[in-house]
C-alpha cells in the first residue's frame, strides 16, 4: 500500500506470456531509493533465460503465426488497446516508477507513463501506413516488368533500455518495434524493472500472442550480452553508455551482424545570449540541468552565458534552486526526489570532486543530503577551464556548469559548444531569430532547441550524432530501426 493505494507488481521473468521464474532461482532485490528499503525480490534471468525468451520470440515470428497473420490495421488496434489499459493503470504505473526510480511522481504521472501512452497511441496509428513504393525499371522487352518494394518487419529483437525513464525508454523502441511488427525480448535496467513487468502483464490483457513481448530483468553482462550475441535476434537497441553502446556494437559484429541502433551519452551545450528573455532563460535551464534529477539523457551538459549576463544569471539560479523542494517524491510538493541508485550518487559525488580538484569554483550544493535516501543538492559550478573533465563529460546528474563567452565572438561559442566527442541535444537563447538559426546551423548535435528545453514529442525524431550514438527513437524515422526493405520484380507479358 503505497500513495494511498494497493499496488500488485508482478517479481518474475516474462516469456512466452507468462511470468516465471529464472532457471537458476537467483533473485535479487530491488531497492526504493527514497527510503533504502528493499520494495521486493526479483528474478534474475541468466543466459539460459535468454535462449527460452528468443525461442518464444522466434516462434512468434514464425510466418504461420497468430503475430504475422494479424492485418496491420488490426495491429494497431491492439497497440491502442494497450495504451488504452496503459492510461486506464497510470497512477498505479507512476506509483510504481517513482517507488523504483525516485521521479517525482507528478512527473512519473505525466513524462515517465504519459508520453509512454502517446508514443504506443502514435505507432498504433502507424500500422497501416508502413508502405513501399512501385519503381520504374527498363523492361525486358518485348516483355515488360513491374518493380516494387515491400517494408519487412527485421525479426525478433532485443532491446535493453536505462534506468533513468525506465517505462518511457522501453515505450520509446518497443511502441516503434511492435508497431513495425516485429517480436521482442526486453532487458530493463537491473536496478528498475519494476514498470517493465507491470507493463508486460497488460500485453496479456490486451490481447498480444504469447512471444511477442517477453521481458527479462537482469545484469547487463549477462542478459546484455546474451542478447547481443545470440543469432536469432536481427536488431538490437540499445540507450545507454557510451563504452557499453561500443561493446554492444562490437558484439553485435562478431555474432550475426545483427542491426544495432544506439542512443548514448551526451555533454548538450545551451548557449544563452545577452538579448534573450532572462527569465525565460533561467527557467528553462533549471529544466534542462535538473529536470528529472537531472538523470536525463538531453540534460545540458555545459551552458555558456554571455559575459555581460553571466553574474546575473548566476543569482538568478542560486535563487531558484534555493527556492526547491528535495524530498520525498509522493510529496506533491517536492521538486526533487532522490538520484536513482546509491552507486550512482557515490560516481555524482565523485565528479563532484574532481570538479573542485580542477579548479572550477563550487558556487552552490553538490553534497548529499543528510539522513535516508539517496539525496542530492543541485550543484551548480563556475569558472570552468575548458578541456576539464566535467567540462568534456557527462554528470547524468543534477549538475549546473556556466561559462562565459564573448558575445561578439559567435564562431568561437559554437567552436567551444562542439568541442565535444557527444552530440545528442543542444541549445540556444536569443531574441535574435536569425542569430539563432545561425548558431543552430553550427551545432553539432542531433536536436536543437532554441527559447526552450527538453520539448520532446512523440511525432519528432530523437537521437545523436558522433558518439552519441545513432538511429533515432520516436517519429516516423523510428519504424526504420525496424524495417527492412525487399524489392520485387516481376515479369509479364
């Protein structure tokens, strides 16, 4: 019984449409990082797991299958039938986000389970529109010859998603994978796979055939790497790191050169101009830094500040953050619930650390909060010399970085923007439309926002350049990680 209601959470591996436990009996707990307190035991899928879960997706498969059978228009009417028991469940799917993950829950009722019914409701409305395209060929006279092509479902897949958005991210590359009608095995993060096994049992409900959804919590070293090396799975996506998203890649090479997409870490630079609404501004990088506790893959990284704003700005955010509620994340009120795992508070902390050692100034928190849980003050640094670490990579965490910049020097800010190995978002302020558009032309980056923040939608495609990754989750690009084309020619007189 938990924000005044009783809550059911299913514990065990998901294959063939039914929960089991792991061949090897192995549980593990799962921790609530508000409170430490063990929420309950969960099965821990081993390698062996994989092969029966992969199994259930190839039959699925199989081109005799009730799966393959289905008409895409009635395809989508189970995705919409999903997302419909979905909203019909979201205070009970928020509930259990924010148990497991610590969002906030007004957040985890409206990002983490509501963008997941939007995404499902989108790429159920894709089914019937996936197409090809007739093409003009020469003919082999004095017959002639019809050409078209067909858009394929790739085959079973696996996808193992973070643990930052734990139902959002399996929404974002499942909705798109089932849509395009495709099996899955889905690898939740090890320290949240609670929403992920809530959401499978509504697979059930729904209607969807056994084996086409299997779900199995576990480490990433085994269920991970079990999916990306077996032979049966055609396409892998991955969000996560960037040295994981190399091995994954890697692995995926040396097995069946199966298809990968990946969506990795980021260092998002947003460049704020002295012309620029301030107000508007400071609001937008609270968001960007701290939204989600600032365990958020499109977080600015890095924001650079026109010199003639930078001190005003800085007191502008102190102010703000000071103003903030940390807290229990049920609490209404609270603003900012605890980091999602003890391991990953001690590495913010850490980074913390190695910030000061740098040189860089500690204007403003970056200690934990005392007492349980795994709290953290908003940070907020300045004077930060370039080429630093916390300058060059990623915090996941809720971590301010401000440098000044030239505001007559425009080539100079993008040169420092880009010097970066990510690529996932970006960002610009400015009154001046086409100083904007100009400094977006220049930024190296997969989105960009200007005068606004983290404004994801589901009909727009998301992902990364350099090592960011590549691929792209939500919009129509998404059904592409998920298809394969066949050209068909035929004869006739």
């Amino acid at each position: 019984h938990v924000n005044n209601m009783d809550v059911k959470i299913p514990h065990q591996l998901f294959i063939n449409g039914k929960f089991v436990n792991s061949k090897s009996g192995k549980t593990y707990p799962v921790i609530n990082p508000t409170t430490e307190e063990v929420i309950c035991n969960v099965s821990m899928a081993d390698a062996e797991d994989v092969k029966d879960a992969v199994y259930a997706a190839k039959n699925a498969f199989e081109t005799t299958s009730t799966w393959r059978r289905i008409n895409a228009r009635d395809r989508g009417k189970l995705l919409f039938k999903l997302a419909d028991l979905m909203e019909q469940c979201k205070e009970e799917l928020a509930t259990i986000e924010t148990l497991d993950s610590g969002a906030v829950y007004t957040l985890a009722l409206k990002t983490h389970v509501g963008m997941s019914i939007d995404t499902f409701r989108y790429f159920a409305g894709w089914c019937d529109k996936i197409h090809g395209t007739t093409i003009p060929i020469n003919n082999a006279r004095p017959n002639f010859n019809l050409c078209f092509t067909k858009r394929e479902p790739i085959g079973p897949c696996g996808i193992v998603i973070p643990w930052n958005y734990p139902l959002m991210m399996l929404a974002w590359k499942t909705a798109a994978c089932l849509a395009a009608g495709n099996t899955v095995v889905i690898k939740p993060a090890q320290v949240t796979p609670l929403t992920a096994l809530k959401w499978a049992e509504l697979t059930v409900k729904a209607g969807f055939p056994p084996g086409v959804v299997n779900v199995l919590p576990g480490s990433g070293t085994v269920v991970g790497q079990a999916l990306a090396e077996n032979h049966d799975i055609r396409k892998l996506g991955f969000t996560g790191s960037t040295p994981i998203g190399k091995v994954i890649m890697q692995t995926a090479a040396k097995s069946n050169l199966k298809k990968v997409s990946l969506e990795l870490g980021g260092k998002s630079p947003l460049i704020i101009f002295a012309d620029c609404d301030l107000d508007k501004a400071v609001r937008a990088s609270m968001s960007a830094c701290f939204f989600n506790k600032g365990e958020n893959c499109i977080a600015a990284g890095r924001l650079f500040v026109e010199d003639t704003i930078h001190d005003v700005f800085i007191e502008r955010v102190v102010a703000e953050i000071k103003k903030m509620k940390i807290g229990d994340p049920f609490d209404r009120s609270t603003d900012h619930g605890p980091q999602n795992h003890e391991a990953h508070l001690n590495k913010l902390m850490d980074y913390i650390q190695k910030g000061i050692s740098e040189g860089a100034k500690l204007v403003y928190g970056g200690k934990r909060v005392p007492g349980k849980g795994f709290f953290m003050e908003p940070a907020v640094f300045v004077d930060t010399k370039d080429k630093s670490h916390i300058a060059i990579e990623e915090s996941f965490g809720p971590v301010m970085i401000v440098s000044p910049f030239n505001g007559k020097d425009i080539d100079d800010v993008i040169r420092r923007a880009n010097a970066t190995e990510y690529g996932l978002s970006s960002g610009v302020f400015s009154r001046d439309i086409n100083k904007a558009l100009r400094v977006s032309d220049g930024l190296d980056a997969g989105t960009c926002y200007i005068n606004t923040y983290n404004k994801t939608d589901v009909a727009s495609p998301f992902g990364g350049f350099k090592q960011s990754g590549f691929g792209k989750d939500l919009g129509e690009e998404a059904l592409n990680e998920y298809l394969r084309t066949k050209a068909v020619t035929i004869e006739y007189s």
